[in-house]
C-alpha cells in the first residue's frame, strides 16, 4: 500500500512512499533492540548531550521543519515556528532533569528491616509510539525524547499524512547522535500496527490518537499484558463566568478554539457562558472572528489554514449539518473561503442539544459551540456532561469560584484564566475516554521504566 502526502491547502500530492512489509518492519525491529543496548548502556550524561544536540538541531532548522509541517498538515507558518521551537525547548528539559527524575529513592531501611532499601529505574526496552498529524513534530517528542533519557529505544509510526516529516525525525536523531538503531521511523499502515505490537521485542506503546484508536491499541497491548499511555480526544469546556475579564476571555477563548487550525485535543470546543454575560460575550466573540485572516497557510499573516485532510473536512461538515437540521441557531458564519483547499469557515452555533453528534463527539473545526449556563455549578454540570475529561479552562476573577472549578470540573488538566496548554514541567494527559498514564514532566520519563525494588541485608 502507498502512503501519501496531499498538501491540504491546494491538494496537490506531494509525497508518495510504500508502506514498508512485514519482512522489512520484523528486520527493523530486530534493529532497534539492538539500538535498545547501545542506549540503555550509556550514562543518562550522555544521553542527555545527546538530546541537547537535538535541541539545537531543531533551533538551527526551524524554517526548514515549519515549512514541512504547513505543507504537509496545514499548520500557519507562524505556529509551526513556535511548534518547532517548543520541540527544542522540551529537549533541553529532559536533558537538564533526566538525571534529577531517573535518581534512585532511598528508603528508611529499619523501616522495612533491611541494610538497604532503595528503588531505581531501568528503561523497559523499545518503545512503540503512534502518533498524530496535528502537532507532528510535538507529539513524537514529548513521547520520544523522555523515553530516550530514559535509556529506551523508539519506533515511530507516524500518521500516513505526514511521512515526510517521520522519515526527517529520524534523520534529526540521527544528526543529533544517536545510533540509527536508536529511533527507527516506521512507514507502516495503521492496519499493521497489530503485528508490531504483538513482536515480543514491543516493550510498551504510547498512543495520541482518537478514542477509537486507543481502544483498539489498548485492548492489543492489555491482552499481551503490556505498558501503554494514551492519550486521546477531547471536548474541552472553556468557562465564562460574570466576575471574568470579557476582553481577555473573548481573546483566549478565540486562541484556545483556533490554533492549529482548531484541530487539537485540548481546543477549547464547548463555550459555558453564564447567562449574565452571554449576549455580550457572543457579540463580541463575532466582533474578533470576523477579523480573522483565513487562507495560504504559508503566509505570515494567516491566522486561520486549512484543516489536514478531506477525511476531517468531510467529516466536520457533517457534523455541522447534523446540528443545524436538529435545530441548532447558526449564529455567526465566517467569511467565503478559498475553492480549493480543505478549508472550513469558523461559524458560532447556538442552542445545541443532546440530540446532536456534536454534543457528544469531538469537533475538529473551527465551529464554535455556545452553552448558556444559570451559575457556575450549572457550567460545570455541563462541563463534566461528556464522555471525555482531557482539559478544561474557567475565566473568573472570584477565588471561591477558581477553587470551585479545579474541584468539581472532571478533567485531567485544569486551566484558570488561560487556555489549555503543555508544559514539559507539568503532566499531561487525561481521565475517562481521554486516556490512561500521563506525558511530560518527571512522571512521563518515568511512564516506560521498570520501577525496581531494591532490598539488601
């Protein structure tokens, strides 16, 4: 089968590859077991000059890896930069703390009637990860880089979309010094995914995909009884309440819905606006939307580019369309967008209802869901009214209000008067059908370690 790259702004192809076969991904695999005890034998220093080498590669290279994202994902330039340069500040983390988080833990040992007692962490082997097109550079490092520092070897399959940009990180690895071994792009069909993680040498999986995705990989690894972190979709509420800042709230909550052309997880898609407010609020939420600069992704100025593939426009039309005929109000639709190109135009809905696919899926578009909320507890009963709980974000100006949310909103994530966002200092990931484990921060170099009980006497 051949893997195939389409540019989603004009929809010219520009990258074909054939899916490697059965014999090819075997071989590789034997590889990087073996690239699994090059690293693993290094010192975390070591591995950590070696990521801070990447660091600087991403640093050196960041117009030529921008460019690659917009035109294989339709990303606006400007926010593959940042995406670019976010990948290099992570590396610089992992390479400054790896050894602090990988440190054994003493215990008392009279405690537990020992001489010694201690736990350490040794890397679990090669690591399989599958991740998405949307950040594809962010996504491979958050999982890759803390699970390198921690002396594993990584399998990369990418989404099919943006091979190009797999096969170039794996080349930054590569330059950056580790073995080729080490990591090891995959250019494999998700329907071959069930045979790698089946080989024996598959130590762990860590997945950021849709919740369908990972309850497929989930049920493939739990039943060979193996490791997994998924992290997959949101619905993410954004929460407005009377005592916010409207101009600050309608600034964040345009951010929070549009950046990566509103096809990210932790996009706010649910809008809890408190009664007092709403009008206000949507007034001038239209007022900045209709401000937006929608178009060539290439573009410095473009705010707003094409979603990623006909799939996802097909589908978020129709999710459209299924609201409006179930008598959502179309309160505000963006400005004609260009013919050619999987473009959507930002729209405003209001009085959504259960009845809806909207109400319950994911919504990766730029459609912008109004909910009308009595009081605060009401914003969260509907905040938490989902099968998803991945991030969540409330604009008050009121502390009974603030410690209110981060205790009731359901969620993995709480974000108080800023948007939703990923840290390399802080976990990331999510409860109910948005995933198991967390990523980032000393908790995710630790997710593919074996934590070992040490006892002596």
């Amino acid at each position: 089968m051949e893997l195939v790259s389409i540019n989603p702004a004009d929809e010219s192809v520009i990258f074909r590859h054939l899916a490697y076969d059965l014999d090819k991904v075997n071989s590789l695999i034997e590889n990087a077991s073996k690239g699994f005890e090059i690293n693993s034998s290094r010192s975390i220093t070591k591995r950590s000059a070696i990521i801070k080498n990447l660091a600087e590669l991403f640093r050196t290279q960041v117009n030529e890896l921008a460019e690659l994202a917009t035109l294989e994902m339709g990303k606006p330039i400007v926010q593959a930069r940042a995406e670019v340069l976010k990948c290099a500040n992570a590396c610089e983390y992992f390479a400054n703390k790896a050894n602090q988080f990988l440190q054994s833990e003493s215990i008392e040992p009279s405690e537990v009637g020992a001489s010694e007692a201690k736990f350490i962490y040794e890397p679990l082997g090669l690591i399989l990860g599958i991740m998405p097109w949307n950040f594809p550079y962010w996504q491979v490092i958050r999982f890759a880089v803390p699970a390198l520092c921690a002396g594993n070897a990584v399998l990369l399959k990418h989404a099919s979309n943006v091979s190009q940009i797999s096969l170039k990180l794996e080349d930054l690895f590569r330059q950056a010094g580790f073995n080729s071994d080490e990591f090891i792009s995959l250019l494999i069909t998700s329907d071959q995914v069930k045979e790698v993680i089946k080989n024996p040498k598959i130590k762990g999986v860590s997945l950021t995909g849709s919740e369908t995705a990972g309850k497929e990989v989930g049920k493939q690894a739990g039943n060979l009884i193996k490791p997994i972190v998924l992290e997959l979709g949101g619905s993410d509420p954004f929460i407005v309440t009377a005592s916010a800042d409207l101009r600050i709230s309608v600034e964040m909550g345009l951010k929070a819905r549009l950046q990566n052309n509103s096809q990210s997880c932790i996009a706010a898609k649910r809008f809890i606006i408190e009664k007092s407010i709403k009008d206000r609020y949507v007034e001038e939420l239209i007022n900045a939307l209709s401000q937006i600069k929608v178009g060539d992704p290439l573009l410095e100025d473009t705010e707003l580019g094409p979603l990623a593939t006909k799939q996802v426009l097909q589908d978020s039309t129709m999710q459209l369309e299924d609201a409006l005929k179930k008598g959502a109000s179309l309160v505000f639709q963006g400005p004609e967008v260009p013919s050619k190109g999987y473009y959507f135009a930002p729209v405003i809905l209001d009085n959504l209802s259960e009845q809806m696919d909207i109400y319950y899926q994911e919504v990766f578009a730029p459609i912008f869901q109004i909910y009308q909320a009595h009081n605060l507890e009401h914003a969260v009963s509907i905040a938490n009214a989902t099968s998803f709980g991945l991030g969540a974000a409330c604009f008050t100006q009121n502390d009974s209000e603030i410690n209110y949310c981060i205790k009731n909103i359901d969620s993995g994530m709480v974000f108080i008067n800023g948007i939703t966002t990923s840290y390399p200092q802080l976990p990331f990931g999510g409860v109910k059908n948005s995933g198991v484990g967390r990523e980032l921060s000393y908790l995710g170099i630790r997710s593919f370690c074996n934590v070992k009980t040490v006892w002596i006497k």
